[in-house]
C-alpha cells in the first residue's frame, strides 16, 4: 500500500463514480495478468478475463464510455476489444496523457470525469490527471503512492470487474438490467 495516501474505500469509489464519463483502462496487467506468449513466428496470445469482458460490455450497455489505452500495439488486444464492441481502442504511444487528449476532447468532457485504472510506472502521468486514479492490487508501489483507489484482485483476475461493480453501485444501477 502506499506510504503517503489514503486510499479510497469501496463505498468512497462508488460515489466518486457518479461524476465520471469515462473509464479508461490500461490493457498489460491490468486486463490481462501482464503475461505475452509469443510463437517462433511472432504471434501474441494474451489471456484477459472474462468477467471483466462481461462488466465492460454492462457498462457499455449502462452508457459509461469505455476505452482501452496501451504503450504498445497488439492485434490480441484489438482483437478482444473489437469482440467486446469497444470503439475506443488507443495503441502505440507511451505518453498515454498525449494519448488520450483528443479522445477527451472528442467526448466534450472534462479529465476531472474521467477514471483510469492501470498498474505500472508508465500509468503515473495520467493517474495523475484524471478525476479517479485506480491500480490494481499488484501494482508497481510507485503508482500504488499515486491512485485514489487500490483493487483487490490482482490485474487479469477480475480487478476491473470490481471496479465497474463500483460505478453500479454509485449511480444506483443494477448491471442485470442491461443483460439482453
């Protein structure tokens, strides 16, 4: 945990996230359990959760926009992302404060509405921006002395299913309502 921050509780999140429009999410180790396999020939697997592919797509669904911000390109990632009807898919730049700046724009919302969950150093510039600023529970401590909010699960083990269960509970909905 961190040195200098209290983090938020569950219930604390869960309020926070009535003011938020968009979820934003780093994919190597928050999605997935930051593991790659790769064959002789260059192919990526990744594996990601299917419970947290499932509260993304309620979530959807509940009207939260949703994008996915990564510091590398990967066709898993496009691949399950298409699968689960997520249209903002941001690749390949390291910056993901640079990264995300037009999709903000575009939205016509404000950072201060936007929550990011991510899980390395990499993820400090823009946790440090946004208006709710998660890690999951296996984060690099660095990152883990920055956010608001600290997950339970670890990353690709359901840790942004819990997250999205907080913006339910917060704005009073039900997820089971958006199962068609």
């Amino acid at each position: 945990m961190a040195k200098n921050k209290k983090h938020l509780t569950f219930d604390e999140l869960a309020e926070r996230f009535k003011k938020i429009k968009l979820f934003a999410m780093d994919v190597d180790g928050v999605l997935t359990d930051d593991h790659i396999f790769f064959g002789p020939d260059g192919f990526e697997m990744k594996k990601f959760n299917i419970s947290d592919g499932f509260y993304i797509v309620l979530a959807m669904r509940a009207g939260l926009e949703i994008a996915v911000v990564s510091g590398r390109r990967s066709e898993a990632t496009t691949t399950r992302m298409k699968d689960l009807g997520v249209k903002h898919v941001l690749q390949q730049m390291l910056d993901k404060r640079k990264q995300i700046a037009p999709l903000i724009e575009k939205l016509g919302i404000k950072h201060s509405e936007v929550a990011f969950i991510g899980n390395e150093i990499l993820d400090i510039g823009l946790a440090r921006e946004v208006g709710l600023s998660i890690a999951v529970a296996d984060s690099a401590p660095e990152l883990l002395d920055e956010v608001d909010y600290v997950t339970e699960a670890r990353g690709g083990q359901g840790a942004v299913r819990e997250v999205i269960k907080a913006y339910f509970s917060g704005n009073g909905i039900d997820p089971a309502s958006h199962i068609i």
